[in-house]
C-alpha cells in the first residue's frame, strides 16, 4: 500500500515568523499583523491554506546568546 502525498497539489509555500510582522500577499496593504496565530488562522480560513509545519527556530548571535521564535510553513 502506497502512502498518500498531502502535499502533491502545494503550488506555492511561505513561512512565517513568530518575530517579524506579516503583510498578507494577497490582502495587501490592507492586512498587515503581528501575532503568529492571527497570521496562520488568516491564510487558513480567508485564503485556504494549509498548516504544512510548524516547530522551532533558534537564531545564534555571535556575542548576543540565542533567540528562540516559532516558524509556520503554509502551502497552498
């Protein structure tokens, strides 16, 4: 039995980042935010996206320690 690809149909990805804000590509300029989960339920529900990953990410600095944030990858 062969596993089925959830992903066949993804034509295009983005990522978003728990630091930086994100303007919505296809609402523009209308639509900027801040916070992560409005950001992903945003593409979910206004442009059908759907939630490919999400996890960790750590950024190191050379003298300045480590920073944690949250990384979504979304695919339509």
């Amino acid at each position: 039995m062969e596993a089925e690809n959830h992903y066949k149909d993804i034509k295009h990805v983005i990522q978003l980042n728990s630091d930086k804000e994100y303007q919505c590509e296809l609402c523009r300029p209308l639509d900027v935010r801040r916070d992560l989960t409005e950001n992903i339920n945003h593409l979910i529900t206004k442009h059908d996206y759907k939630l490919l990953h999400i996890g960790p990410e750590t950024k190191h600095a050379n003298d300045s320690g480590s920073w944690h944030y949250t990384v979504a990858i979304l695919g339509i």
